[in-house]
C-alpha cells in the first residue's frame, strides 16, 4: 500500500475542514469567509428582516386603530340618528297626543262645561207649528231657536227638546228639576216673554207643525228676557224617570220673539236635576 498517497489525502481533508471551520452558511445558501467579513453581511439581512417584521407590525396596529375609530364613528352615527329618530317620534306622538286632548275638549264644550247635575238634550231645535222646518226656523247659521206667536211668515213657532235618561240614571227619585236656556248674545233676542213649557208627545225628529203638546203648560211664562241670560223654568220632579226621555217645548203668545241658543250655539239647553 501507498503511504505516501494516503497521508497526502489526510493533509488535504485537515485543510478543508479548517476553511469549513472558519465559514458561514447565508439563509440563502451563499457560502461566506468570516475571517474577511465577520459575517456582518449575514447580521445586516437579519436586521433588515427584523426591521420589516416590526415595521408590518406597528402597520397593522395603525390598521387597527384605524379600523377601531371607524367603528366608534359609525357606533356613534347610528346612535345619534337612532337618538333623533326617536325623539321626533315621541314629540310627534306627544303632539298628536296634545290635538287629540284639544279635539275631545272641544267636542264636550269646554267653553259651556256641564255641572254634575246638569244633562244636555239629543235633540234641541225650533219648528214651525205649519210649514217651517227645523232648518227654516234656526236663525244665525243654524245656532238659534226663535221662540214666537208670529215670527216668519205670520207663522208660530216653538223650541222643542227630547231628554232622555239612563236606566242607572242618578237621581232616581229627584226632587228638582229645571229647565234652563239661555238667550243670545243679539240685540233681537230679548223679549218681554220668556214662553211656557209643555211637554209634548214623544218625537224623534222636529217635523212642520210641530209635535202634539200634551193639555197645559208645565212651567209659565218667566217675563222679560234680556240679551244673554240664563232663563230657568222650574219643573215637576215625577218628570225625570231613569230609562225614559222627556219631551218639552217651550210656546209663547207674544208676538215680540224670544231667541235662545240651541246644541250648536254658545251655551246649550240642559236640564238640572238634583
């Protein structure tokens, strides 16, 4: 065997793991000499990666800061529209509530308001005791009853209302009743004859010629009315019956007509019952 040979390739093996001693392996495989550069090369790359890492990261936390106020933004529009939006609900509603409070007041006249003891007629008008009808009679747009021997067309006329009562209607047994109208606000309404109460037969409309009144007045003639009073005639307690309707009329022979309000003027007729 060759000695020589084989110890010359020991002396080459030793030199070679010496230099691989000596070197660095790059991530990307390149092979450097650390005795010439240190491998300073290798530390500037790992910077420069760590760098970027770093630099993607504070990337993404801006993102998500920026992601985070664009969420509270849109958190806070949709609570202030939805705020707006239910306010101008509930002050719509709190307004429609307001009109509907003014129209049920308006419609129980708040401006002529009723006592416990007084009760309002369903019906209330004038007719002539021929060929005038309710509508022919009322004088001011509708809102008056002429009460006259002769008023229109040398025709009588008379003002006729229909009570009617409750089956739990209170009193039951009343010992006072009185029937109050009151004369309008015009220079032609006084009178120097308020008219009698009668009661008449029962109606459910006011038709021409009147209905037929029973044989004497319940109540007499009151006297002079002056403009805008109140003019009350007393009547029989037994009238007023729980579960049945009054019809009275009120007839005057005085051909200096008398004028009162009637459901639509501006105190209405009612009848007090205690």
């Amino acid at each position: 065997m060759d000695f020589s040979a084989l110890n010359a390739w020991r002396r080459a093996a030793s030199v070679l793991s010496v230099a691989l001693g000596l070197g660095c392996t790059m991530p990307n495989g390149q092979f450097i000499d650390c005795e010439d550069t240190g491998c300073e090369v290798a530390e500037a790359d790992t910077s420069a990666t760590e760098g970027s890492g770093e630099s993607e990261g504070e990337a993404g936390e801006s993102t998500s800061e920026s992601g985070e106020d664009s969420t509270s933004e849109d958190s806070s529009e949709d609570t202030g529209e939805s705020s707006s939006e239910d306010t101008g609900e509930s002050s719509s509603e709190d307004s429609e509530s307001d009109d509907a409070t003014e129209d049920s007041e308006s419609s129980t006249g708040t401006e002529d308001p009723l006592g416990d003891d007084e009760l309002l007629p369903d019906i209330a008008g004038c007719v002539g005791l021929d060929a005038i009808d309710a509508a022919g009679c009322a004088a001011e747009d509708g809102t008056i009853m002429v009460v006259d021997a002769d008023g229109i067309d040398d025709e009588q006329t008379i003002a006729c209302m229909r009570f009617s009562f409750s089956d739990n209607f209170e009193p039951a047994a009343p010992t006072q009743v009185e029937l109050q109208l009151h004369s309008a606000s015009l220079s032609t309404a006084a009178s120097s004859s308020s008219g009698a109460v009668w009661v008449a037969e029962p109606f459910d409309a006011l038709e021409p010629g009147g209905p037929e009144l029973k044989e004497e007045a319940v109540a007499t003639d009151q006297g002079f009315v002056d403009v805008d009073v109140d003019v009350n005639w007393p009547l029989p307690a037994e009238l007023v019956e729980p579960g049945s309707s009054l019809h009275l009329c009120v007839v005057s022979e005085d051909t200096n007509n008398v004028q009162y309000w009637n459901l639509d003027g501006e105190i209405r007729p009612r009848l007090i019952v205690n």
